[in-house]
C-alpha cells in the first residue's frame, strides 16, 4: 500500500504544479517580442543630405522624440569588419556634449574626435582629414559648446598672464588665435564670445586645409561650424553650411 501510494501522490503533485504553472501564464503579461533592427537607412553620400540627417536627428534630441538607431547587436555585427560614418565631428572634451546623443545617431554613424576647446593640431588635424581623404565621409562639423570651461579657463590665462600647468598650457597656445579676436570686441560675454570665435576659427582653418580644400571646392565635402546649447540641446549653425 506504502510503495503504491508513491505514483499516485507523485501524479497529483505533478499535475498541481502544471495547473499551478498554467494559471500563472494565464496572469502574467504576454512577452514583448524582442526588437528587431529595421533595414538601416542609406548612408548620405553628399555634405547636403549628410548634413539633414545629422539636424534632424537634433531636432529629435531637443524635442524628446528620439529614434536611438543603429545601437543593438544587429547593427554591431553588421559594422564589425568595415566603417562608413557619414560625417566627422570635432568637439569638446565636455561630457555633457555626446554626438552620438546630441544628432541621435548610432554605432558606426559618425567620426567623434573630442579636445579641449576644439583645439587643433596635426594629430587632431591628421585624424579629422582620415574619414574625408581616405573613405570619402562628406561632412565635417566643431561643435563648440556653451559654458565650455577650456575656453573659459584659456582667456582667463591670456588675458591675466597666467599660464596654465602641465599640458593645459597647450590648449592655451591653440586657441590663441580665438582670444585675439575676442580681444578686440569681446561683446557682453567675452567668454561665449571667445568659443563663437574658436568654433569659427576652427572650421575656416580646416575649410582652407591644403588637403581637404580640394574636396570643399569640388563639393564633395562641407566643414559646418556649430554651436550646442546646453541649455536647450540645440545646436546652432554658425559658418559652413552645405546649401
């Protein structure tokens, strides 16, 4: 009777755990299905269409209306063994300032080289010339930022004397040529004044490259100058864009 009892005890405990399991599927919500990755847009081949896509996916970063394409491990595998970013961007080291966030964009979208103050160099001019000399990327756009506290900490030490330590001093020397403008009409705030003019200076300097000019000239590529609010997430064009 003991050894009997066995399989039957075993059969209702089983069978209670299944109802058991089929009324907490039947309350449970149904799954989401997993998100799939839309075929990817067409990369934009000219400095105008490039251009769009980057200004309207701000426009989605400033309204909330934000798309977040090409980040999933669909679009990682798809990237892995080649890149074609669509347009470079030289910005600030400010963590607050994101390309990939403030156009909306995604892996393998843009270039993003980030310094102090959008100051330049050969290494920094050598890598904002790689996407347009080597792979024909059309676009190239410095961010310079509100509030940006390397311009800020910059015309405080030529203005005063100063120098900065270490390699701070460096940055300094870069924008330089920034300061001197504002130097002769600093405006109400010389110091938004100065980052107006590093942004300006910046994309003229790299506009007039010996190597890029060539590709300004055929319209094969457009250096924009732009200025990100902080404050809105909006990003405003100051010099360079494509018509």
């Amino acid at each position: 009777m003991h050894a009997a009892g066995r399989p039957a005890r075993r059969a209702v405990l089983t069978g209670g755990l299944a109802a058991a399991g089929a009324a907490l599927a039947g309350c449970a919500p149904a799954s989401t299905p997993k998100a799939t990755t839309a075929a990817p847009e067409p990369r934009p081949a000219t400095p105008e269409a490039a251009f769009a896509r980057l200004m309207a996916g701000n426009a989605r970063w400033v309204s909330g209306d934000l798309e977040h394409p090409d980040r999933d491990p669909e679009r990682r595998a798809l990237v892995a063994a080649a890149q074609d970013p669509f347009a470079v961007i030289l910005t600030c080291i400010d963590s607050r300032v994101a390309p990939e966030l403030v156009f909306d964009t995604g892996l393998g979208d843009l270039y993003v080289l980030r310094t102090g103050g959008q100051a330049i160099g050969p290494v920094v001019t050598g890598s904002v010339e790689y996407g347009p000399m080597t792979g024909g990327t059309p676009l190239i756009v410095v961010l310079g930022h509100q509030r940006c506290g390397a311009i800020e900490a910059s015309y405080k030490s030529l203005k005063e004397g100063a120098p900065l330590p270490g390699n701070l001093q460096a940055i300094v020397k870069a924008v330089e040529p920034a300061y001197l403008l504002t130097a002769r009409d600093p405006g109400a705030d010389p110091v938004d004044t100065m980052i107006h003019n590093q942004i300006r200076v910046t994309a003229d300097d790299l506009r007039a490259n010996s190597d890029l000019a060539p590709l300004v000239k055929k319209g094969a590529l457009a250096v924009v100058g732009a200025y990100y609010s902080l404050d809105t997430g909006k990003v405003e064009v100051l010099t360079g864009a494509p018509a």
